[in-house]
C-alpha cells in the first residue's frame, strides 16, 4: 500500500470471515465474494476500479473481473487460486486419510487429545488452511471445490499475474495457465518466492505493480 498510495486511492477490505471481518451469515461460494465485492464498489462509489488479488483475493478479483468487466480496469493476480487441481492418486489418498482421520479424531470421546492430533495430521498433509478455518469450514470447502478456469478467457482487463517460483500451495503451473488462458494477460515470476511472493520478494513486487498500473494510467 505504501508503494501505490502516492498514485491512488486504496481500499483495502478484510472479506467476509477474514481478518476484522465477520463471517458469512451462510455458506458463501465465489459468487458471493464476488457480489460482496461489487456491493463494495458501489458503497464507496468506486464505479471503476483496478484489482489486485492475492490466493482467496485472487479467485474473487477473478469473478468478478470475467463476470462484471465494465467494473474492472486493470487486474492483479498475485499467487492466485481458482484452479482446482486434477484429482490425482496422491491428492484422492489425502483426502480418504483427511475423513478418516475426521471420523476418529474428531469424535467428542477422543476430547482435546484427539483434536489436537487431528489438527497435526491436517497440516502434515499439507491442509492447515482447513484445519484452522473453524466456522468457515463449509465455506472453505464450498470454494476450493469450484473451479474458475472457464472464467478466464472471459477477462477483458489487461492483466499482471505474478508468482512465486517456489510456491506449493498454488503451484506455479497455475499461474501459467491463467497467463495464457487470460487474453491480455503478462506473467511475472519471482525467483526464490513461494505462496507469500508480495513478502519474500517485496521490492520487485513493488516494482512491477507499480510499473504495469502506473503505465497503464499515463495510456
């Protein structure tokens, strides 16, 4: 924000069940951040606005940029979601562990013993964002089961996606695809970076968001 703040106005909302935000009153898909986001726009009179969207951020940016794009003028996607992955042997193998540890674990005899283990079993196999979801669990399942690839010739915006080389959660493979499957879409990667890639790589983060936004304006 300190980066951009010169050039632009920023808002930067903690979405429904994220950070100071409440949860969603219900079971919330794409389509409802998406709406959330839009309703956003509209409160605080932003008829038209540049996005930029990191992991969950992303997925919605994403929406609502295929699905709204007059509302959309330029779009960041920075280690973004929203593909969901094939169902491999490896990945159908954690989630058959996942439930069954579920079902033992998570049983009120096993008491705090047994979800403290349920919760070291999720982040060994790699699902700590579920494990610590809470509320949001239905929610977070809900989400992660949708996938926006259709979405993605339908952007419009001119696009900068950027990744982390290293990152695991949303692999880079994903970031490829959604540049190439975007039509006006540019690919960054970021040597060394994983799934925080704004974090670890923040200078050159800084500098290609600035430089595609900025650009884009003096147009």
């Amino acid at each position: 924000m300190p980066a951009l703040v010169s050039d632009f106005s920023i808002c930067a909302p903690d979405l429904p069940g994220f950070g100071l935000s409440a949860p969603p009153p219900s079971t919330w898909g794409i389509s409802d951040y998406a709406s959330f986001t839009l309703h956003l726009l509209d409160r605080i009179n932003w008829p038209r606005a540049h996005l930029l969207g990191h992991s969950h951020g992303g997925r919605v940016s994403i929406a609502v940029a295929a699905q709204t794009p007059a509302v959309v003028d330029r779009l960041v996607l920075v280690d973004s979601a929203g593909i969901r992955p094939p169902r491999t042997l490896a990945l159908r193998t954690r989630g058959l562990i996942a439930r069954t540890a579920r079902r033992v674990l998570g049983h009120a005899l096993t008491g705090a013993t047994g979800r403290r283990i349920l919760g070291a079993t999720y982040r060994r196999l790699g699902m700590s964002d579920y494990a610590s979801a809470g509320e949001l669990r239905a929610t977070f399942v809900r989400i992660v089961n949708e996938d926006l690839s259709g979405l993605l010739p339908r952007i419009a915006a001119r696009t900068l996606v950027v990744w982390g080389a290293k990152d695991i959660e949303t692999p880079l493979w994903m970031g490829l695809q959604m540049a190439r499957d975007i039509p006006n879409a540019k690919l960054v990667v970021l040597p060394g970076a994983g799934h925080y890639s704004y974090l670890e790589a923040p200078q050159r983060f800084e500098q290609q968001v600035r430089e595609f936004l900025t650009a884009e304006r003096k147009e």
